[in-house]
C-alpha cells in the first residue's frame, strides 16, 4: 500500500471535494490484491485490538454564517450573464450553465432579471446578551477563556439552522432572540460541568451540532427570559477508538461527516451513514434527528448504526461498561436519544458499527416514460431483487432541472448530446414532458454489485427501463452536494425555496405525490402569487414498506407581502395534505418546532402525555429548553 497516495487522498477530502470520488481513491490504496481490507488479528481482549486515532488535523475549510455550505463556493451570475458555481469542491463548479435561468424563467412563468436584484443585509441587528456572572464565573473555574464567547455573529449563527424562514430572516430582517453565549466544550468534564452549571443558576442549554437542520430545532423561543447558552459540540470531534476485530468505533458527538469518512477510510472501514448534509452534520445530530443516510439500503438508518449512546443529562450522565452486539436489558435508557432533538441532554459520543470499504462502487442510471412506471420498477426491486446500497427516483420537473444545470457543450460533446436525445425521445419515444430518471450507486464485493447490477437492470427492462449510463448516474449523486447552494443563490433574485419531506406506504406513493403538487397549484392560483410555483418531489429511500419522498417547493415572492410567511403557510398545508394522503410527519428531518403542531393529529393523548412525563422526569428544570417535539412547554 501506497501511504503518500492514501494522504494525498485523504487530504482532498478534507479541503472538501466530492466526497464518494476521494473515498474511491483511498479504498484503492487500502486493500490487498484481492481488493478486501486486510483482517486484523483475533486477540483475546477486546483493548489489545484497539486502535487510538490522532487527532484529527485543523481544517482550512470555513464555512458560510449567511449561506449554506464552504465560503469558497456558491452560484454566481459569470461577465456573461450565466449561472456558475465558485471553488472547486464539486463537478458542478468552474463550468458557465446557460441553460439554468431561462429553464427557470420558462417553468416558473416569472422575468428573473440578473439586475434586479434583493440584495441581502447581513448581519442583521442582533440583540444583545443577557449577563450572568455566576455561570460565567463557574465556566472559568472549568475552561479557558477560548472556550467560550458572545461575540454577536457566532451567537447569531448558533440561533438558527437552515430553513427558508431563519435564513430570509438573518437577510432580510432579524431574530428576536438569540444564545447570550456560545461555549465550545472539548471534553467529557467540560459538558458533565456545563450541566451541572446549569441547573445550579437556572440557564438554558441548546446542544449545537453542525446547524444543519431544517425544522427550527435551533431557533430560541422568544419568550425564553432565561440566560441561554449554545454548546457547540464540534471541538469534541476525535474518534477514540477504532476495534478492527469487532467492527466498532467509539467517535465523539461533534464529529463531522466528511471528517469521519476521510480518517474512518485510512483504516479501512467506512460508517456508512451519508445523509446529504454529510459534509456539515455531525454525529450527534444524526443521533438527535433520528437521521438517514443516502446509503441505507446497504449500511442502515442511524439506529441500526448506532450500537451505544453516551450523553449528559440533568439527571447524570448515560453511559456503558461494555458493548455487545444486541441486548433484552428492559428499558434502555439510550434509545431516548434517538430523536431527541436537544431534549433530553447533550450526547457527547457513540459507539457505531464499521463495515470494511467496499471492494467497488459503481453508478448507474436508468431513465424511465413516467414517474409511475419508476416507482413501479423500486416496489418490484424490493420485492424481487437486492436494492443497491442508494437508488433515488427524480420526476420529470427534476430530471428537468437536472439537466438545466448542465454545462454548456461544444463540438463533439455537443453533436453527442444532441444524438443522444434524439435517440431517446424519436427513436425509444420517450416524451421529453413526461420522462424520469433513477440514479444508483452500487457497492460491496465485485461479485454483489455485478449481480445487483443485473437485477436492478433486469427488472427496470420489465417497466420500460432504459439504461443511461454510470456517468449520468454518478452526476446525479454529486448533484445532491451542489444543489444545496441554489436555495441561498435565487433568494437573491426573489424566489423563496425549501424542501420537506416524508414517508408514506406504497400503496398511496403515487396518489400522495399527485394530491401535493396539485394542492400546492391550487394554493397559489388561489393568493394570486406571481407566476407559477416550482413543484417536484422524487423518492429517496426504498423500504420493503413504503418509500420516502422529497419534495421541493419554491414560487416567486416578487411584490408579496411577508414572503416568507406566505411559504409557512403553503407548508403547512402541504403538510396537511401529506398526512390525509397517509404519509408521516418526517422520515428524517425531524419535528422540531416547525412541525410540531401536527403532532396530536399522528399520536394519541397518551402518547403525547408520555412525552410530556419524560420531559418532567429527565429534566424537571427544563435546563434543556429547546421545545423542539413538544405539545406543552409548561415544562421547559
């Protein structure tokens, strides 16, 4: 094994590129001959086997406080009036896309001028902190001075996560409250103390993972006096061990994604939980969100990840002597944690399964006449077949705008482009309008992907499948990273947008799909907005039950009064409209605050009240005072 090439690699992954091309290249460098990690020796005690990682090196990497993602990267319009993507993390950038604000301007009926802009007014005025000595006092007796501070801008960016209504609001107008201090604990004493802190002079503790969230998990309540602090778990981001015999790792809670694949590959192994936040969210977050990966289908959701929890809580901390591989030992106390959104505690550390790199990954496409006929190819793949490791199904509106984000080309490239879709539209009658596209990633033994390679193509050749190619396929898995960054990029030129999403059994995938889109138009003809709103869904996850959908709603808010409450209210209702078609409050995403007032119609009263009691129970101060999932804040 080459170790200069493995560095290399995993030195590009952590300036940030795209992450399943660096991860290839470190796999090739870690295996044998036969292309499988090299097994580790059986050792009679678990501790002899253990590997202690260094700590993980800084990273030159910053992120945006007023957009999403890397501050070297985000959509511009280039000297000619295009559309492009800064830096060079992703195989969107450096690359002029003309084809992107006309296909807008065509599908949304609006005249986005390039002139006509809406230029943000960050920072926004930010209210001043709320003093109290006797915490303050108390963190200097237990962290440095560079552990903590009130500085206006980081405590701005600790009180908001990244829904459409925070990011308008630290733009285009203000939050009401935000933490009076922002603390960066970097050991397991640090939060013990932190807590004990609080309960001790009343303050209110909001843990902070990587601020990815879509659900207002974040946001302080207004009419929160107490003295509030964010705890940002990010400096507490080393994996403490790694035991190559058992498959196991122990990675504290504020580690990031991209940061754990890149030192998890130098030895081998993968988590194998790539949610499309990856590159931001932290360990501890996807505990706290219930989260799910692009990749479950082969790796699992986090709670089949996630072997033990460590976390501190107002009632002592939650920990364990020993892992095994599955127990019966009554209630377990950390399964709370799932989900728990800030609740209950601060989880400081996991200790998650390891799967060895796999031997190969490849990507695939296939394009489908409709959107049915794609859903019918994933419910016959779940029943018939093994589905890869991620298969993701776009409608027509999003294969569209998929193809809106193309780079221009010339030549060759051009004449190629042009048969191709002559191809597929005259000869095979594939109808431009109506056409869909599923992308696939592939991984595990050579012998697994080649045979699921041929159910996957197999069974879509029964609906009509049309194979379309690993770079096509590979394209649109990269897609997720960059198209993130499009959200902040048209707020700019007054489109407000944002995703949401849920699960729903198969039997109602379709009909669900239909009712919100059209209940969606029907809402918007009906305010009389501008143009027409951008509709388009496509299904992420396959489960033997049902799948999960993705929606993505955006309309014009040129000349509407109070935008962004105009979109709460759409979501809401498309909300409403997801759970009378049978789907769920969220998949992964969370409730939050900005959900939780749906949560009587999915749950009985005693339900709710059992929430409420653990509430009471786990933390009677309410020193955790997120009132994120809760029907009652009497408690907080």
């Amino acid at each position: 094994m080459s170790k200069s090439v493995l560095k290399q690699a995993v030195r590009q992954l952590r300036r940030g590129p795209v992450v399943g091309e660096v991860i290839d290249r470190a796999m090739d460098t870690v295996r044998g001959p036969e292309g499988s990690a090299s097994p580790a020796p059986v050792a009679m005690s678990a501790d002899e086997t253990r590997i202690v990682p260094p700590p993980p090196p800084p990273d030159s990497s910053q992120e945006s406080f007023d957009v999403w993602g890397f501050d070297d990267t985000e959509f511009q319009i280039s000297p000619r009036g295009h559309v492009v993507l800064t830096g060079n993390r992703y195989s969107l950038c450096g690359d002029e896309m003309p084809n992107f604000l006309p296909w807008i301007r065509g599908i949304m009926e609006i005249p986005i001028d390039i002139d006509d802009v809406n230029p943000p007014a960050y920072p926004p005025a930010i209210p001043k902190p709320k003093r109290k000595k006797g915490f303050t006092d108390g963190l200097k007796a237990i962290m440095t001075d560079e552990h903590f501070t009130d500085d206006a801008e980081e405590r701005l960016r600790h009180g908001h996560g990244h829904t459409q209504e925070e990011m308008y609001a630290i733009k285009y107008g203000s939050l009401t409250r935000v933490p009076d201090l922002v603390v960066w604990p970097t050991e397991q004493s640090h939060v013990e103390g932190l807590v004990e802190l609080a309960g001790k002079h009343d303050v209110v503790l909001v843990p902070y993972g990587g601020g990815t969230n879509v659900t207002d998990a974040l946001r302080c309540p207004p009419s929160e006096k107490r003295f509030i602090c964010s705890v940002d778990m990010r400096r507490m981001n080393r994996i403490l061990w790694i035991d190559p015999t058992n498959r196991m790792a122990c990675i504290q809670a504020g580690a990031v994604g991209r940061h754990i694949m890149s030192q998890l590959a130098t030895y081998g192994f993968t988590m194998g939980h790539e949610p499309d936040s990856v590159e931001f969210s932290t360990l501890g977050g996807w505990v706290a969100t219930h989260a799910s990966g692009m990749k479950k289908n082969k790796y699992g959701n986090i709670e089949d990840i996630v072997l033990d929890v460590t976390a501190v809580t107002a009632s002592g901390t939650l920990t364990r002597k020993q892992i095994a591989p599955r127990e019966s030992i009554g209630t377990d106390p950390k399964r709370m944690m799932f989900g728990s959104e800030g609740n209950y505690g601060i989880i400081t550390s996991a200790v998650v399964k390891l799967f060895p790199l796999p031997q190969c990954q490849e990507h695939g496409s296939v394009l489908f006449r409709t959107f049915e006929d794609g859903v019918a190819f994933m419910f016959d793949l779940t029943r018939n077949g093994t589905p890869p490791a991620s298969i993701r199904l776009v409608d027509n509106v999003q294969f569209q705008f998929g193809m809106a984000l193309k780079p221009a080309s010339h030549g060759w490239k051009a004449r190629k482009s042009k048969l191709e879709k002559l191809f597929v539209t005259k000869l095979k009658g594939f109808d431009p309008d109506k056409m869909v596209a599923c992308t696939i990633v592939f991984e595990g033994t050579h012998e697994e992907v080649a045979l699921q390679q041929d159910q996957v193509y197999r069974i879509a050749s029964r609906h009509g499948g049309m194979k379309a190619g690993a770079e096509n396929g590979k394209k649109g898995y990269e897609l997720t990273f960059g198209i993130a960054y499009i959200r902040d990029f048209v707020m700019n030129f007054h489109v407000i947008a944002e995703s949401f999403e849920t699960s729903v059994p198969w039997s109602q995938t379709i009909s669900l799909c239909d009712r919100v889109k059209k209940r969606l138009f029907d809402e918007h003809q009906a305010r009389g907005l501008p143009g027409k709103p951008f509709v388009t869904c496509r299904v992420t996850q396959v489960y033997p039950t049902g799948v999960a959908v993705y929606f993505y709603f955006a309309f014009s808010y040129k000349g509407v009064e109070n935008p962004t409450k105009v979109y709460l209210e759409l979501e809401h209702i498309a909300r409403e409209e997801i759970l009378a078609a049978g789907g769920s409050i969220s998949h992964h995403h969370g409730v939050g605050k900005i959900r939780k007032a749906f949560l009587p119609d999915i749950m009985s009263e005693g339900g709710l009240s059992f929430n409420r009691e653990a509430k009471r129970a786990f933390d009677p101060q309410g020193i955790f005072g997120t009132q994120n999932h809760q029907t009652d804040d009497s408690a907080q």
